[in-house]
C-alpha cells in the first residue's frame, strides 16, 4: 500500500503521536468521506436551491409548478459531483490496496452512471411536465414517449454498467444482444406493442387526458387520467379506477364521448309504449276536451293537421312542439317524434332531442322534466302508456270516452 499525497500533508502532525501508521490512512479516509459530505450538502441545500430560486423568479407560474421534480434534480446532481469528487481524488486521499482500490472505483464508476441516467431522466421529466402546460398538450399528449425515452436511457445505463465490472467495450456487450433478441422481444411484448400504440393514439388524437371513454370489455366508463407507455388509468363514475393495456385502445373499440362534449348538445332518445287499444279519431267532444287542457295554438299549426287526425298523431305532433319550446333544448339540432315498429307491448313513441347542457345532473334532470311532463299529458289526449298488469286489474278512466271498456268486459267476466 503507497501513501496516498493527502497522507504525505498530514504526516507531520502524528510525529510524535503512537500508531502513527494505524491512525493517518483512517484520518485521511475520515477527511476523505468528510469533504464529500460538505460538497453534497454545500450543493444540496445551498447551491443549487438558490439558483433554483433565481430561476423560478423569472417564471413562477411555470417554474414554480416544477419544483417537486427540480428538487429531484438537485439532489441528483448533487450525487453526482460527489462521485465526480471521489473518482478524481482517489487516488491522492483514499490509503487502500490495489485490490481493493479497484473494487471501489468500479463501484464509483457504476454509481456515476446511475446518477447521469437519473440526472437525464429527471430532464425528461421537466421537459415533459413544461410541455404539458402548453394549451395543446390535452390533444397531443407525449405521456408514451417521455417513458420510452426513460427506458432507453435506463437500458443504456445497464449497459454501460455491465461493461464497467466486465472491463469490456460497450460494443462487446451489444454485439451480445443478438443472441438474446427473441428473450427481449417477449419480455418487453407489452411495451413494444404500448410504444406503437401511443404514437397511434398521439397522431391520430383517440384519446387524450380528461376524455370520457366507454370500453365495456374492461368496464370501463368514465374520465381518462393518465396515459402511460403500459397502461391507461381510467376514474369510473364510481370513482373506481380501471386500468386498460394502451395497445387495447388500439386494437380493439371503443367509445369516445369527446365529440359530443365539443358538439352542441347531448343527446336525449326515449319511447313511450302506447296501449294501441287507446288510439282512436279526434272528434269534437275529444277536440273539445283537448283545448280546455292544451292551447294547442301554441305547439300545433292546426292548418297542418290531416282531417280525420287520430288522438295519436295529435299527441306527437303537441310533444314536438313542446320540444321546439322548451327553453333547455336545443332546437337547432335534429329533434323529432316518431312511431317506432309495433310490439307486443304498445305501439313505442321516441323522442328524439338534444340537451344544450352537456353536465350529466342537468342532462338527466332535463330528460325526467321531459318524460314527465308527456306522462302527465297522455291522459288529455285519450291516451294510456302501456304497462304489464301486476296485481291491479282495474285500469284508468278515459276521461272522454267514460268507462274503459276493457275494465267493463273484466267486470262482466268477473259476474259470469
């Protein structure tokens, strides 16, 4: 073992002190560790917060968003001047043999490594999380590629790492990678395919952060809050959160309601089931009956109507005026009412609208308000909606017609 240059400078102050040789090789490592201690702390806390500082003041908005990972990135470069300090200065501070000399500069060679790739990641991470304050990051986002930037650079730092403790050229150890292809391909299956996915997904703009997506093979059916190189985490309207592979959103379907976030109005389509047995031709006393409820001046251009006209197509025609009136629909888009292929359960009425407010309470709210009201109106008309008996066997009156017949022939039913 050599006397290192720091011990040559503190050999004079043990002279005339015992074990002399024992104590100047554990003092020079002492002032060694010491002096590295300093320099993480001097940068950790003092440097570099204050140039972070300095920089945050001339954007806070921006800058000052980022301060979780410029942290992150201080204590890493932090790290790193230390291993830069300690493989510089080895061989003039640290008294050890050979052996062991190379032993610890290998291990300082790896750890240098680590930390420039950490360092890179940390910039990635910057340069991802500036570039997601843009306006248009939402439509293009770059979530994928920052991860598979941080994968290659991680690869090449095991690299590197292996060609340090072998004492090989990084060539040597690619040269390798040939034989190990097909390995690699499988493990990393899922992220090649997620890789392409993610470049489909940003180009052709399928899906981006704070879309409402539908994708029942997963139960999926809510807001999109991240996209990553593997997987994308959807919040369920439950506040559940489902996780789908990316390539899925690729490979297979599924439903995007960003288009009607960004269109005019969200969609209102439902039926009623009208007894058929209840539809019948409008004569005076009905027509009568009708205006005293319904100024149906205000929803029907009565020169329009077909003479004779059933209660019906009286009925259809006062809902889509109804709905041409109301103040929350937007009229504008497609809106109409119309008779659907006659079932075993009624003859179907669908309305069809759009709400102007797009917000799911104020949809749902707006869609009872409608189907509500036009219940509430059937009678007016002469109408019935159908329903399967269920225990009670007397129906409602008709208030034009008087007695259902219906309820009359079960009464005579029940007599005989």
């Amino acid at each position: 073992m050599t006397r290192t240059h720091l011990q040559e400078l503190i050999a004079p102050w043990f002279d005339k002190v015992p074990d002399a040789d024992f104590l100047i090789p554990i003092t020079t490592i002492c002032i060694g560790i010491i002096s590295l201690l300093f320099v993480y702390l001097f940068t950790r806390r003092l440097m570099l917060p204050g140039i972070q500082k300095v920089v945050t003041k001339l954007s806070p908005s921006r800058i000052g968003a980022l301060a979780p990972i410029l942290a992150k990135l201080n204590r890493r470069i932090a790290g790193t001047l230390c291993c830069v300090l300690f493989l510089a200065t080895f061989d003039s501070v640290y008294p050890v043999s050979e052996i062991a000399g190379e032993i610890l500069k290998t291990i300082g060679q790896a750890i240098l490594i680590i930390y420039a790739g950490f360092i890179f990641s940390s910039i990635v991470s910057i340069a991802g999380a500036i570039y997601n304050q843009l306006e248009f990051s939402r439509d293009v986002p770059i979530q994928g590629l920052i991860q598979v930037v941080k994968l290659a650079t991680f690869i090449v730092c095991a690299i590197l790492i292996v060609s340090v403790v072998l004492e090989k050229s990084p060539t040597y150890i690619l040269s390798g990678f040939g034989a190990i292809a097909a390995v690699t391909l499988l493990v990393f299956k899922d992220t090649i395919l997620g890789f392409v996915a993610s470049i489909q997904i940003a180009a052709n703009r399928l899906v981006t952060y704070g879309d409402w997506i539908q994708v029942d093979n997963y139960g999926a059916d809510g807001e999109v809050i991240d996209l990553g190189l593997n997987t994308v985490k959807v919040r369920n309207w439950d506040n559940t959160i489902t996780t789908i592979p990316t390539y899925m959103l690729v490979a297979g379907s599924f439903k995007n309601w960003r288009g009607m976030q960004e269109s005019g109005g969200r969609r209102i389509k439902r039926s009623l089931n009208i007894d058929m047995n209840s539809i019948c031709l409008v004569d005076d006393q009905l027509h009568k009956q009708i205006s005293n409820s319904i100024k149906l001046d205000d929803f029907i251009v009565i020169g329009s109507l077909p003479n004779p006209v059933s209660n019906l197509g009286l009925f259809r025609r006062y809902a889509e005026g109804y709905l041409k009136r109301h103040k929350k629909v937007n009229s504008s888009l497609t809106l109409m009412v119309r008779e659907l292929q006659p079932l075993n359960h009624g003859l179907p009425i669908e309305f069809y609208c759009f709400s102007e407010d797009k917000r799911w309470i104020s949809f749902e709210h707006l869609q009872a308000e409608i189907m509500d009201h036009l219940l509430a109106v059937l009678p007016i008309f002469s109408l019935h909606p159908y329903q399967s008996v269920s225990g009670q066997l007397t129906l409602p009156q008709s208030p034009h017609h008087g007695e259902n017949p219906k309820v009359e022939k079960i009464a005579q039913t029940d007599k005989a």
